[in-house]
C-alpha cells in the first residue's frame, strides 16, 4: 500500500509510523530493556563464537559451551556471595551487644583522635557517644515524621514516594524487575546469538542505498565502542573484584569474598561499588578489630585498588575508548539515573558515547558545511 503512494506522502508516512514505534516502543521500554540488553549480550560474545567455530566447533555447540562456562562461574560466584552474605546476616541478628560493642569502639577511637587533635588545638576534640546516638536517632525521627526533612536526607526517596509502604512496593517492584532482567537476558541472548548475522542483514537491507555505506559505518563503531566497552568494564571489575579479596583477606577483614567481589562487580555503576563496599567493609571490621585499625587497612586497600582500577586497568583494558569528559559523566550517570533508573546509570555512559559518535557523523560534518558557505552562495540559494 504505501509503495503505490508518491515519495513525499510515502516519506510522511513512514515517518509518522516512525515516531508510533518509538512512542510505543517508549511505552513499554520496561519490556524492551531485557530484550535490548540480550542483544548486546550476543553482539559481545559473538566474537568469542566466531572463534570457537573457526576451531571446528559447531554453532549450537559453541553457543552452548560459553553459556555453560559462563553459568558455571556466576553460580560458584553467587554461592560464595551467598554463603558470606547469609552469615554476615546471621552475626548481625543473634548479636545482641552490637550496640554495646559500636559504643566501645567509638570510645576508645574517639580517645585516641583527641588526643591527637589535643597537640593541635586544645578546644578540637571529637563529639561524644550520647551527643552522637541523639543525633542518630532525630534523624530517624525526622526521617519517619516529616517529609521535606525525608526528602532532604534520602534524596526526595520516601517524599517522591508518598509514604513508607509505597515506597517498600516500588522497592521490592525494582528488585523484582532486576531479578526478572537477570533471567531474560541470558535467554534473549542464547537465542540472538543464533540470529544475529539475519537480523543485522534484515536491517542493512533496508537501509537507503546511497546513505548505506555510511550508516553502517557508523552502526559498525557503535556496536564496537559498546562491545569493547561492556566487555572491557566486566574484565576490570573481575581484577579489582579478585584484588580486593585478596587484599581483604590478607590484612585479616571479615567477609572479604562478600565485599571485595561484591564492591568490584558494583564498580559496573560508577562511584557506587567502591563507597558501598568501603562502607560496608568498615562497618563490620570496626566490630572485630576496632575503628583505627579498619580505618587504615579497609583505607589501605581499597585505596589500592582505586589506583589500581585508575591507572593501570582502565588505561590498560579500556583506553580512551568512550572519549568522555569527567563531567559528561557525572551528567550522564545522573541523567540516566533519573530517566531510566538502575538500568540507566548502566548503559548511561555507552549510550552517551553512542551519542557522542552520531553527533560526530552527522551533525557536525553539516555544521562545517554550512560553516564554509560564504554569504554570497546562501544569499543566491
């Protein structure tokens, strides 16, 4: 039918069938994010199955080998979490001193910095156990009671959500949207990596045919800036995963496997994998050892994987390869956060480096032209 329109009515068509499909497709991008996810799972590993079929492996057979390699490690990775996560709850519900054991430890700390800023000031001193539980709890007063100050502290969390118990069901929603995210991507992505050389050829092929060469040139960054970007991220969460467990481990920190994995996978969403697995790490080992001493060596280590992850993993495995401004990514993460929750912050900085390429393509070469166009030529046009 819309062959036998003429190239202007067809064009309009096309393009208010366009903007329908973006705006359901926007409609129900809950839906999609599994689905897009599982298509960049295949175009990541696709590689790796083009490799196994030039040893003499079948499709099907190397497709099955990487996801049982793969389901292999993530369960004995998910066991290990597992088991320290579920002792850690079990220490901290039967421990019935905790409080008691919290308020020596900040004692015999607050002691010794005192003395310490004693010798720079006399009138420096920490502010003691009472004045700090009393800040503690009007703030979980305030924090319960009135909004604005709820607003304030949690971010406009409990605000934003009307009250508490809307709040836990759009909490227990994301974590049962994750937990469905976890088990359909895997499956989009078994059965793209059987598809994806049809699918891609169903798109080139209708593709405009004097704007193809240059379209997929730009389809053909893209997939590799993500690819190399997703695969790269993985890689260096899993070092600095590895090296904060060992480094835990050997200066003696409780639940190393549980923090030092779990902190470098978080890494995944910028800044969150190292503040929520320092935080955690010192809480615990300021229980067993004291605060200075977790102080130093949760500082000491995550420190060093820090310099790590900054200046020998990520030069080393990623490069330059999004190309972006440190505050092109504060915004993005921030951004993507707001519009698209969790999955946002993960597929922010990529998708903004997508962005980034298009604009690099398309936009500016016309800019320049347009740029270099003397008044004269524009005037006669």
């Amino acid at each position: 039918m819309l062959e036998r329109l003429s190239p202007t009515r067809r064009n309009l068509a096309l393009l208010v069938l366009f903007a329908l499909v973006l705006w359901f497709a926007w409609t129900i991008r809950a839906v999609l994010n599994p689905l897009l996810l599982g298509y960049l799972c295949a175009y990541i590993l696709h590689p790796l199955v083009v490799r196994l079929e030039a040893r003499g492996f079948k499709r099907r057979t190397a497709v099955n080998l990487i996801f049982l390699v793969g389901f292999l490690g993530c369960g004995l990775l998910a066991l290990g979490l597992w088991t320290q996560g579920r002792s850690l709850a079990r220490d901290v519900l039967q421990n019935a001193t905790l409080a008691d054991q919290l308020k020596g430890q900040f004692e015999s700390a607050k002691t010794a910095i005192d003395a310490w800023l004693g010798k720079i000031s006399p009138t420096l001193a920490l502010p003691d156990w009472p004045t700090v539980k009393h800040w503690f709890d009007d703030l979980v007063r305030n924090f319960g009671q009135d909004k604005e100050q709820a607003a304030k502290v949690s971010g406009a969390g409990l605000a934003a959500a009307g009250s508490a118990g809307t709040w836990l069901i759009a909490f227990f929603g994301d974590v049962l949207a994750f937990l469905l995210l976890l088990l359909l991507v895997p499956i989009y992505a078994y059965f793209l990596l059987f598809e994806l050389k049809r699918v891609n050829a169903f798109v080139a092929r209708y593709l405009p045919r004097s704007e193809k060469v240059r379209i997929l040139r730009i389809g053909d960054q893209i997939g590799q800036m993500l690819a190399s970007f997703f695969r790269g991220r993985l890689l260096v969460c899993l070092i600095k995963g590895v090296f904060l467990a060992l480094g835990m481990w050997m200066c003696g920190l409780p639940y190393a496997l549980l923090f030092g994995l779990g902190s470098g996978f978080l890494g995944l969403v910028p800044f969150v994998g190292a503040f929520a697995g320092f935080v955690g790490a010192l809480l615990v080992s300021t229980i067993d050892g004291g605060l200075v001493p977790a102080l130093w060596k949760c500082g000491l280590v995550f420190g060093l994987a820090e310099i790590l992850e900054g200046y020998v993993l990520l030069p080393k495995i990623l490069g330059d390869s999004l190309g972006l401004h440190p505050i092109i990514v504060l915004f993005a993460l921030m951004a993507g956060g707001v519009a698209f929750g969790f999955f946002g912050v993960l597929i922010a900085l990529p998708l903004t480096a997508s962005v980034v390429i298009l604009v690099r393509e398309l936009v500016l070469p016309a800019l320049s032209r347009m740029a270099e166009e003397s008044p004269i030529h524009r005037g006669s046009g």
